[in-house]
C-alpha cells in the first residue's frame, strides 16, 4: 500500500494554503526516559526507537515538493537521537536535502544536548532548519534533576546560543509548575532567560515560559515533605488539571503555588489568543501597521517576563493570595490593555477578559466557562 499525500485536496482557506506545511517522520520513539513524558510511559511504540531509510524520507519530501510544497515540520519525537553512531546517516539527510532538493524550510524536534552532541549547526541552517522545538523544562538544575532529564541548565544555554548565532528559532518548551518548583526555581528561570533574551527575542519562544505543569502519568505522586497537592477549587487550575489528568484531582506540583499559577495562566491565555489574531491580521496590514505589529512581537518576551516577576514578588511576600486574586487579576488585564494600546485600533482589546476571566470571582467553587471546553463532556471520567 502507497500513502499519498491528500493535503492538495483539502478545503483550505488563503491563510491556511500559506501557512501548509508537509509532515512526515524520520524517526520513532525516544532513546530517553524523562519521567514527565508519555513517550516512554507504556507501551506507545513497539520498539524504543526506530530509524526511516534515507531514500524513503527523501521520497516523502519530493513528492510533496512536487505538489508545490517548501515547508516542513519533521514529528521526530527527538530528531538526532541519544546513540552517535546515528549521526553519519543524519548528516547524509542534511546534505542531500541541501543538494537533491528545492530550497526548503523546516522544524525538528530535538535535545540541547543531543544538538551539541551533533554539532552540525552550519548544516542543519543550510539544509533549511529554521526552528527547534527544545524541550528545555526548566534552567534550574535540581528540577531537570528531578524530572530525570539527564541535562545540564547550562547545556540548554549553550544550544540556544548556537542557534541564535544562526538565526534559527529556538522554540523552548518549559514545565513551569512541575514536581521540584519552588519561587525559588521559577525566579532562576526567570533569571535565565532575561539573559538569553537581551539579543534576539523574537528568536526564543519564550513567551510558552508563563504557564504549563506537569502531568504525572503512572499516578504517582511525589512531591517534597510539607507540599500541598490539593486545589483549591476556586481557580481554574483546577479544570486545566482535569483536562490532562481527568478525573484526578490532586496534583504532582505544589498546590500552594496556587494563586500564582492562576495569574499566569491567565496572560499566557491572552497572549495566545492575541498572537494568533494578530499573525493572521498581519498578512493583510498596511504599511502604517506593521511597525506596531512588530513592536508588539518584539515587546512580548520582555512584557511576560516583567509582569510574571511582578507577580512572583507579590507572591513571596504573601501580597498575592486566593484572598486577593480577583484584584490582582484586574491589575493584569490593566497591565496588558497597557501593552496592546500601540496595536492597530482594531486590534486593541482585550481577548479574553469579557469571555474567560470576569466571569470567577474565585470566591467559591470554580465552573467551566465554556460547555464544550477541552471535550470533558465527551470523554468518559
């Protein structure tokens, strides 16, 4: 049997066709065994990790060039790969895009660590990578430490930097809540990334840093002496939990931290929902707009960062609470209507105040505020 690509029969609209991208896979599984990930958690493949001949990745990318196609996101789950014995055949791929292809561009998937391991950043650019997915999970040593990430903070630093130093996006993906955080690992974080970020923001994306927590997939439930693991009810962490971890309700993270997750919740659900406005908008701006346009991207890293910091002072010093959250929720929608006020008229109000967050008062118990959200309704407790 021949699978065809079926992306040239679909109904797309103009901003879909220019944002089309061609999938396919060259590997599978992951040598590692991170102990947040499902990857390894069960029996999700057959074997722990499998390699495509080059030939049939190569025939997989012509046919869809054939098609018209340039762009390309490579679903490897870890695209090089822990053994080094593997990378003579990666770097035949690369070089023979580079010279048998049309010029491309495409995503991976990848390890800082493997990325240095490899250390074909000039051939990964010319071959047409243009972003990296890093999972980097935290800067903090002991969190990495604690979720068996088997890295090194600075490993992640040094990545970044080189794909900086080539103007290849660095998508870092972040675990901001996870089993060993503390205001403590959160303000390193912080620390870290305002240090990555002076050059190029526009080049990480950081912005994901506001809010993600861990899943803990075989139930257990590990956390320090003398942490919480119980919400409140009040927020909606509480729904967000249930939709990855249905119908659990304790969590792997310290529930303490309660408040302060709400709050970034809440503007990592602005900005996501803005940015997605605002890239669509942007295809058809004028010339007039598109200064602010890209002030606001170029602003954003450096705004989520201020206000998560803010937040996080008046969390340690107990200013920030369950008590206190709706008006300090009040004082963020302040702070980002502030932000947008450079935007293009139309495009400066707020996306999720009127919809999402006017609607708790977290004074009692928390209810979903849309009916059909994460298909809970759907999927059986």
């Amino acid at each position: 049997v021949i699978a065809r690509p079926y992306i040239q029969r679909l109904r797309l609209d103009d901003y879909q066709v220019r944002r089309a991208r061609g999938t396919l896979e060259t590997t599978r599984g992951c040598h590692f065994g991170c102990t947040f990930c499902f990857i390894n958690q069960g029996k999700n493949y057959d074997k722990r990790w499998q390699v495509r001949p080059n030939e049939a990745i190569l025939a997989d990318l012509r046919a869809y060039c054939d098609m018209g196609i340039r762009n390309f996101v490579f679903y490897d789950s870890e695209f090089l790969g822990k053994d080094e014995s593997l990378f003579p055949a990666k770097a035949e791929l690369l070089e023979r895009i580079a010279a048998e292809l049309p010029k491309i561009r495409f995503k991976i998937y990848a390890r800082a660590d493997t990325l240095l391991a490899f250390d074909r950043f000039d051939l990964l650019k010319r071959a047409g990578l243009v972003q990296v997915f890093v999972g980097a999970e935290s800067f903090a040593q002991a969190d990495l430490d604690a979720l068996n990430k088997t890295l090194r903070a600075e490993q992640i630093v040094s990545a970044v930097q080189h794909l900086e130093a080539r103007d290849i996006y660095a998508n870092l993906s972040f675990i901001v809540f996870n089993r060993n955080t503390s205001t403590q690992t959160i303000r390193t974080n912080l620390d870290a990334v305002e240090g990555l970020v002076r050059d190029k923001p526009r080049l990480l994306g950081i912005p994901s840093f506001t809010f993600s927590f861990e899943s803990d997939w075989k139930g257990r439930r590990k956390v320090r002496e003398g942490v919480s693991r119980t919400l409140s009810d009040k927020t909606y962490m509480i729904h967000d939990l249930r939709q990855k971890e249905q119908p659990i309700s304790e969590t792997v993270f310290d529930a303490n931290l309660e408040p302060l997750m709400e709050i970034y919740r809440l503007l990592s659900y602005e900005w996501s929902k803005k940015l997605v406005k605002l890239n669509l908008h942007r295809d058809h701006a004028t010339a007039d707009e598109r200064p602010a346009l890209d002030r606001w991207f170029h602003g954003l890293t450096p705004f989520c960062l201020r206000v998560m910091r803010e937040y996080l002072d008046r969390f340690e010093s107990g200013e920030l609470t369950l008590d206190t959250l709706p008006a300090a929720r009040e004082e963020l929608y302040q702070k980002i209507f502030r932000y947008y006020s450079d935007l293009p008229a139309s495009h400066r109000h707020l996306e999720t105040y009127e919809d999402h967050a006017s609607a708790m008062d977290y004074s009692g118990q928390s209810a979903r505020v849309e009916d059909d959200e994460y298909w809970l309704d759907a999927i059986p407790a």
